[in-house]
C-alpha cells in the first residue's frame, strides 16, 4: 500500500478511536506509530506529547502532522491531519444533533458512567508507559513531583508549569549538569 495511504489510514484509525480526548488515545497512537509501524521510538513520542502540551491542539492532532511529516513529507502531513480529524469531526456533528434529545435517558446515562473510568484506566496507562521512560533519574522525578503538586495544590496554570519545567530542565541538566 502506498505510504500515504498507511499514513492516512493509520490516523483515520486513531481518530476513530479517539473517544475521551487527546490523552485517552494515546496509547492507541503509540501502539500503532511506535509498535505497529516503527514511524518513532518512544522518546520521540513523548517529545510529541511534551510539544503537544505547549501547542494548541489535541496530542492527536500534533502526532498525526509531525509524523506524516517526518514520514513523507508535505503531503503525509496533510493527509495524516485530514486523516485524524475526519471521523471525529463527523461524529461530533452526528452527536450535537442528537445528544440534546437523548441526554435525559437513563441508558445515555449508565453508558456514560461507563466509559468515565475506562477513559481514566486508559489515560493512566498511557502515563505510566510515558512514565517509565520520562523518569529517567532524580531529577526528572523532582520536576515531575514540582508540577504535579504546582498543578494540583497551588492551581498554577498548566503552561506556565510547563515554562517552569523548561527551565528547571535548563538549570538541572544544563547548567548544573
């Protein structure tokens, strides 16, 4: 099959099954890009999900242009993004049709009670398999402790965190080194 059909399919597939958001399906994108095709190695993936979070746009999204990219260029880029926005883009339209007339039923209910843990089982997986290559020594772990507990306790904004952590990894790995 001609490469920027897999692109395009590959990604068709990922966002087909991008219920829950952009950190829901990635461990679907890093089992099809990493594992399935071999397109990048884990450490370039997360270098994606670390740029992913200073970027507008869903990790999905960013993964499916830089990748087309890096594997063909111009046009895998565009057909990757096309490919990963087409199905989600038409099931957002389907929904907001209908949801509104069905959101009151107790069934709509339960299977949304349903897929909120799934999506969270799926998210900490994905975090854990990051995890295990993000923590690399002492220092990651304290940047990760930092942000978490910036983020969670004292409510600072994602992106600033994200800026700060920049810098810790500067000061850290640069200049202490």
């Amino acid at each position: 099959m001609n490469l920027i059909l897999q692109i395009f399919f590959s990604f068709l597939k990922i966002g087909a099954f991008s219920f829950g958001g952009g950190y829901a399906v990635v461990s679907f994108i890093q089992k099809e890009i990493i594992q399935g095709k071999g397109w990048l190695d884990t450490k370039e993936f997360i270098d994606i999900v670390a740029v992913a979070e200073m970027t507008p746009g869903p990790i999905a999204v960013n993964s499916s242009t830089y990748v087309g990219y890096k594997v063909a260029g111009f046009w895998g880029s565009l057909v990757g993004t096309v490919g990963v926005l087409l199905v989600p883009t038409i099931l957002a339209l389907i929904v907001s049709i209908y949801f509104n007339k069905f959101k009151h039923l107790s069934w709509v209910k339960w299977i949304l009670k349903g897929i909120r843990p799934a999506v969270l089982g799926i998210i900490a997986a994905a975090c854990y398999t990051i995890g295990k290559v993000s923590f690399t020594d002492y220092k990651s772990i304290v940047i990760g402790v930092l942000v978490f507990l910036g983020v969670y306790k004292l409510k600072i904004n994602p992106i600033l965190a994200i800026v700060i952590s920049g810098g810790l990894g500067l000061v850290f790995y640069g200049l202490i080194g």
